[in-house]
C-alpha cells in the first residue's frame, strides 16, 4: 500500500527546493494511487495545500519552537513540520491525534528518533495553544497570515489599497472551481449542462463569457468521456474574453506568436468555425505536444502548428488580420490555481520586460494595414501590462488603442482594457489591449 503522506512529502520538497511546479508530479503520483485502488485526494490536498500556506506554516511553527534552533533546521525537516501543521489546521477530516501520529511515524521513517520527538514537541506545544497572532504592520500581516511573498504585497497595496489586496489573498487561497469552454463545433450548451444534470454535476454559466460554464465538481465533469470526445475544454472566462475581444471571424487570416497550450488558438478556431487559418508558433517540444492533442481531441481543421521561437518566426510580412500576443509573465493573476508561482518571484523581471516590449514589435510587423494586434498577460502587474502598451504606442503611431468596451461587458473593461480582477471578479487575473493598425 502507497503511504500518501510520504509521497506528498517528496513532492513538496522537491517543487519547494528546487523551484519547480507540481502539476506533472502530482498527475504520475495520482494515477499510480488510484490504480492500487487508493483515494489520491489527500495527496492533492497536502500538496496543493502545503505549497499554497507555506509562509504562513513557517511563521506559526516558528511561534512555538526556539527561534534561533528554528532558523537552523534543515529545510527538509521544517516541511514536515508545515504538512503536520496543515493538516491540523486546514484537514477538519482529520483528527488531531492521527495527524500528529502520522507525522511523527514519517519523521522516525524518514530521519531518526530525535527528529520524530522534534515534531511531536512542536506539534503538541501548538495544541495546547492555539493562539496566533500577527504583526500589525499591514504587508507583513497579509504577506504571514495568507502566505504571500512580501514584494508582491507591498506592490498590490500600492494598486489597491489594504482592504482590496485582503481580498485578493484570501480568494487566492480558495480552491479553484472548474471553468469549462463549450466546443460549439460539437454541441451546444445546454446540451452540456443537460447531460451532467442527469449525472447529479451541476454546472453554473459564467456573465463573463457565453461560452464558459463552472462547476466544484471539477473531477467527475474532467473524468467524462464528453471531455476526451471533446465536447468542452478547461478554461477560465479571463482567457475566453481575450479571444472575444480579439473577435475572429471566418475565413481570416491569424497568427498566434505564444500559442501553447493552445486554449486560446482553439478558441478561436471554433469561432472561425474552422474556417480561414491559424498560425500557432510555439518554442516548447512538450508544450507543442498538449496543443497538437487539443486540437485533435477537439477535431480542428484551420491550426497549422509551428515549432518554433516566436522571436525567429518569418518571413516577417504584414499579412494577418490578426495577431495574438498571450506573452509570458510573471503570472500574478493565476495564484489560485497555480500555487508555486507565488514563490517564484526570482524571475528576472527587467528581462521579461524586454522580451514583451520586444513581442510587441515583432508580432506588430505582421499585422495588415486595419488588422488588429492583441496583447495579453495573467498578470496583475501594471509594468507588464498598461505601462506596455502605453510605451509600444508612443513609439508606433500607426497603431491606436480599439477600446475593449465595443466588444466585452462593461464591468470587464478599465481604461479601454480587458481587466479582470480576482477580488472583483471572482476569476483570475487578466489583461489584455486590442491595437489597430492605422495605416
């Protein structure tokens, strides 16, 4: 029998050590769970969880063990110290004794007895005492008690102001409902939300988009065959409105430069009604592989697939209707689902800066004259987003802001733009400027 707790422990340790994301372990580590005929979701809950609270885990565990020996413990050790402590706090199935058991059995397995009663110590000092309390300083408050990265805090406080960024934290550390795009292709949706009725999954339509439906019960509508058929595909309504505001029509011509996983470029191929033709160029061999296998599951005709750095894609010549910028970024809007972003905030930001200033220039050079280029990100960064554009424009006077407004909900639009905001909008976080190109 696969002890669950001992795998979760391996995967946060490795994603928290070596900075890496969970999805793929935890995908390899679920299905060999379940095929010994074990229930996977406490794996999923540890792991996601752990991650997700992990600032907030070490400062409580901090509160009750000497701080100076604290400090000294091998990070390893500290981690099984967070997994018993989330599990006290956030496991309500879980009963204390069998928690704190568990854990102290891993830690004999994993290192010795001194270790072991290290835990134990620590796990019983909290539970005869459970208060906790933080700093007043707002950004530490926010950045210990919803486990935040402190940079990142201070910057949304600046946006938003304490109450909005509490709300932001707070929503970020909710679990994620299932978004699912209907394939208008292969049916329709009330068809969708028929069918999983009959199937007791209850499924919600979004005001965002008409096309998007929600759902808590995220793993029975992912485990129906309606989703290998291709009847649907995941994604949020933030990313199904970039496709809207962009508004493809039949028969154009489009070029989507960072196409992958391909949500976006097939998105579009449904509303051309797999008409015209898409160019998706992508870089990644792996990343390559999940598009090729959405639009196979979803029976698209009009994609052509490039494997190639966006950078060195060419002939350059203004020969498309339509140019879609989805760039990389920093990811501050997609916290909730992607829990590791958080902490990886030693990206090399003035160099991501570059590179999408730079996506900004190529992908306008391919654009007709009265063709549109979008530029988008799942940031809430203003550098990566307004601050962009507003430079791409000053330097590009053939080009002028199409406000997002003509095309989208009103509440969905700030100063021309896609905005959606998690705390307002209760979806992730995403930008997105629609530019014509004038002459």
């Amino acid at each position: 029998m696969i002890n669950i707790r001992l795998e979760a422990y391996k995967i946060i340790v490795t994603v928290l050590l070596k900075n890496v994301f969970s999805d793929k372990l935890l995908k390899q580590k679920q299905q060999q769970i379940q095929n010994e005929g074990q229930n996977s979701e406490l794996l999923y809950v540890l792991v996601k969880g752990v991650i997700k609270m992990y600032k907030n885990l070490d400062y409580i565990v901090s509160i009750y063990t000497d701080l100076d020996k604290f400090k000294a413990t091998n990070k390893k050790i500290k981690i099984l110290l967070y997994m018993a402590l989330y599990q006290l706090l956030y496991c309500d199935s879980i009963p204390d004794h069998a928690a704190v058991n568990e854990s102290v059995e891993l830690a004999k397995k994993l290192y010795n007895e001194k270790v072991a009663n290290f835990i134990n110590a620590v796990l019983r000092s909290y539970l005869r005492s459970k208060e906790i309390t933080y700093p007043e300083d707002p950004v530490k408050l926010l950045t210990l008690k919803y486990s935040f990265p402190e940079e990142i805090v201070k910057k949304w406080i600046e946006y938003w102001g304490f109450e909005k960024t509490q709300k932001l934290c707070i929503y970020y550390n909710e679990v994620p409902k299932l978004n699912i795009r209907i394939n208008r292709f292969a049916t329709e949706k009330e068809k969708v939300k028929n069918y999983f009725h009959r199937r007791n999954v209850k499924l919600i339509e979004s005001n965002a988009s008409e096309n998007i439906l929600y759902t808590d019960q995220a793993h029975e509508v992912l485990n129906d065959v309606a989703f290998s058929e291709g009847y649907y595909s995941v994604q949020d309504p933030s990313a199904a409105m970039v496709v809207e505001l962009m508004k493809p029509e039949p028969d154009e011509s489009i070029l989507d430069l960072f196409a992958a996983p391909g949500g976006k470029a097939t998105y579009m191929a449904e509303l051309m009604g797999n008409t015209g033709e898409i160019i998706a160029v992508e870089k990644f061999p792996s990343k390559i592989k999940k598009l090729k296998q959405a639009v196979e599951r979803l029976q698209i005709k009009n994609i052509k697939i490039i494997n190639q750095d966006a950078f060195k894609y060419g002939p350059v010549a203004p020969a498309f209707d339509k140019v879609l910028l989805d760039v990389p970024c920093t990811g501050w809007g997609v916290f909730q689902k992607k829990s590791e972003l958080r902490w990886q905030i030693n990206q090399d930001l003035p160099k991501l800066l570059k590179m999408q200033e730079n996506a900004l220039k190529k992908g306008a050079m391919f654009v007709k004259k009265d063709g549109y280029l979008i530029y988008s990100t799942c940031t809430l960064n203003k550098d990566e987003n307004e601050k962009q554009i507003e430079k791409f424009l000053k330097k590009n006077k053939n080009f002028k802001i199409d406000p997002a407004s003509a095309y989208l909900p009103e509440e969905y639009v700030q100063d021309k733009y896609l905005q959606t905001l998690p705390f307002i909008h209760y979806m992730d976080g995403a930008f997105a400027a629609k530019l014509k190109k004038i002459n």
